[in-house]
C-alpha cells in the first residue's frame, strides 16, 4: 500500500513537472533545438567516451601499480601531484592544452583526460590498500604468486571502491566537457554559452538540462556494471 502511495505520488511529481515545462514554454523551445541538441549531444558523448575512456585505461593500472612494493614509497606522492594537478581550474587546463596543442577535439580530449584522473587513481590506491591483511595472508599460505594475488583476492574486493572512483571521475567529465566549446572542442557547451552570450535562457538550458541528463544516465549505466559485474560475496549492494 505504501509503495503504491509513492508511485502515485512519483507518478503526479512527473506529471506535474511536465505539464510546468509545457505551460511554460521550456519543453516546446527544446523540442525546436532538438537537431541542434541531438548533434552537439553526440559530440559531447564522444568527448566523454574518449577522455574518460583514456583516463580509466590510464588511471586504474597507474593506481595498481602505485601499491605494489616495489612502488609503495612513491605511491603517496604521486597522488599529491595529482591533486596538485586537480586544484588547478579547468579553464587553465584547458588554455594550457589548447597551447599546446591548438585548438579542436584533441586538447579537448586531453584536458578532460587530466581533470577525471586523481578520482580513479586514489579510489584504485585506497581500494587495494584496504583490502584486509589476513586475506593477503591467506593467499600467501596457499601459495598464491603476486599476479594470482592481485587477480584473485586483492582487485575483486577493491572493484567496488574502483567502480567508486570511476563514477565521480565520469560524473566530473561530463559537467566539464561543455567548457570544451571554449577551445572548439564542440559539445553542449556551446548551446549553453551562446545562450548565457545572447541571454536567451531558452538555449541555455537547451544545452544544460541534456548535460544534466546525460550524467545520470551514465552514472546510471555504470552503476549496473557496478552491481552485476561484482561478484556477491564482495558486493555490498547484493
């Protein structure tokens, strides 16, 4: 009874907004940019999938191999230089990159690559280092090597925390990625910057509210890989 009283109630919350966003005019000015959102939306897509790709391919075997002994000394300042890197603003970055590089995807790419590295690199370190001692001890009583160790015990009990720290490297992306209009990186940064230069709110929010959408879609998404992907015994959603 009383989930069925909260989806009625979502169910009028949604209408509600709806019937708002008609009456205001908000939901027919986007249906009239939908092919220039659809456009700029796909670049901004593909601006994620490149630089966070990058920066999860990059960043989680860096993280591995910043706790491994051999590299233990140097692991914690390592991650002080990144978060150095992480307290210089984004559009530094960016006019850094675009210096460097020009103008155009690629300094684009390489920005949002930076800005979304320190979360999966510190979540990758703090995830194998807390895994507990005895399991590691364990693994070396059955005669488990290094490699057996670290693809058996040490990475399923510390995915969850990775998975963590991919989650708000894509999250910080995506609400990073609009700024990439500013050196010709395309995206919906450049709906939500011709609107706030034209002060035409409409265009603005035709480029915001589908940047904020897009987040929670992928957060979503990633957050599924992040239930099914970890086995039971280790998942503490399961």
């Amino acid at each position: 009874m009383v989930a069925q009283m909260r989806r009625n109630a979502a169910y009028l919350c949604i209408f509600l907004l709806g019937a708002w966003a008609w009456g205001s005019g908000l939901l027919p000015g986007l249906l009239e940019r939908w092919d220039d959102i659809a456009y700029l939306g796909q670049q901004h897509v593909e601006l994620v999938a490149l630089s966070g790709g990058a920066a999860i391919l990059f960043g989680v075997p860096l993280g591995i191999m910043l706790t491994r002994p051999r590299f233990h000394r140097i692991g914690d300042a390592a991650v002080q230089i990144l978060n150095i890197g992480a307290t210089i603003p984004t559009l530094a970055v960016l006019a850094l990159a675009m210096s460097l590089l020009g103008l155009g995807n690629t300094p684009a790419v390489f920005a949002l690559f930076i800005a979304s590295l320190l979360p999966i690199v510190s979540n990758t370190m703090a995830g194998l280092r807390d895994v507990p001692p005895a399991l590691l001890e364990a693994a070396r009583g059955m005669g488990l090597s290094p490699r057996h160790t670290l693809l058996q015990v040490e990475l399923p009990n510390s995915m969850f925390v990775i998975y963590t720290g991919i989650r708000t490297a894509l999250a910080i992306n995506v609400g990073t990625v609009p700024l990439a209009f500013l050196i010709g990186g395309g995206g919906l940064g450049e709906l939500i910057f011709t609107g706030i230069a034209l002060n035409e709110f409409g265009t603005m929010l035709a480029g915001a509210i589908p940047t904020a959408l897009l987040a929670v879609l992928i957060d979503f998404i990633v957050a599924q890989l992040q239930f099914w992907t970890i086995p039971r015994g280790v998942n503490p959603l399961r």
